[in-house]
C-alpha cells in the first residue's frame, strides 16, 4: 500500500464529540478510507478493536472523563488489549508542546494539532502506517 492508498485502511476513531466524528469520517472517507469503526467511549473503543483489529487508530485527547492519553496506555498494554501495536495517532490542542512529550511516553506514534485538514490527516496516515510496516517505532517499542 502507498501513502496515497489508503483504500484497505481499517480506523477506529475515538472522539466524544459525535460532530467531531462526523467531520472527521468525512475527511477519512475524502481520503479514501472506507472501513471507519466510531466510539465515544474508551472502553467501547477497546472491545470494537478487539473485534475490528483495525490498521489504525484516531484518538482525540479529550474524551470526557478520561484522557486520550490513558486509553493510548491502555492500548499499550498488551493485558488489556489485543493489539498493543497498532498505530496511533493522538488529535490534540495546537500550540502546546508538551502533548508531544507526552503523547510519545503513553505510545501514540503520532501528534496532530486540532483542528485538522485532510491533507495534514492523510499525510500522516499514511507516514504513520508505513514506519508501523517498516517496523519503525511500533516494532521497536516493543522489542526491548
């Protein structure tokens, strides 16, 4: 698959907000993206990624009672979910650094800012999918 192929991609998108997740499945399915499983929960977003084992996953930081951050270590462990290595990419506020940091120590293989353009989404999409298949730092996060 190319960077500008994204037609097999398998998401999950989590976000609280149901206009949020509406923009943003328009964006994906601009993009090419199909296959979108939504949650609003993060504990929804858990089991659905059991079911679904998608290729990717879109995580807003603020989902309500929790943080992104929490649900992207819960991914992360491999006790609690069926694929602590699938790609994640956290949507998070523009402007503060420190969700970088942040998100780089919970797992998430990528930062980008809210609001989102389709270009910037589909670009990271697919830089994201091809370091994963490259065996970039999912493979290694976990290799040690």
């Amino acid at each position: 698959m190319s960077a500008l192929d994204l037609s097999g991609v398998t998401l999950l998108l989590i976000d609280d907000s149901r206009s949020v997740r509406t923009v943003l499945k328009t964006l994906l399915c601009g993009l090419g993206i199909s296959r979108i499983y939504e949650c609003r929960d993060p504990d929804d977003a858990l089991v659905v990624a059991r079911l679904s084992r998608p290729d990717l996953a879109l995580v807003d930081y603020d989902l309500g009672l929790t943080s992104g951050l929490d649900l992207i270590r819960r991914f992360r462990d491999s006790q609690v979910s069926a694929n602590p290595d699938m790609p994640m990419i956290l949507l998070a506020p523009p402007s503060l650094p420190h969700f970088v940091r942040d998100a780089e120590a919970a797992g998430a293989d990528a930062v980008l800012p809210k609001p989102v353009n389709a270009g910037t989404l589909g670009q990271k999409i697919g830089q994201v999918l091809q370091s994963a298949t490259r065996g970039g730092a999912v493979q290694s996060r976990h290799s040690a």
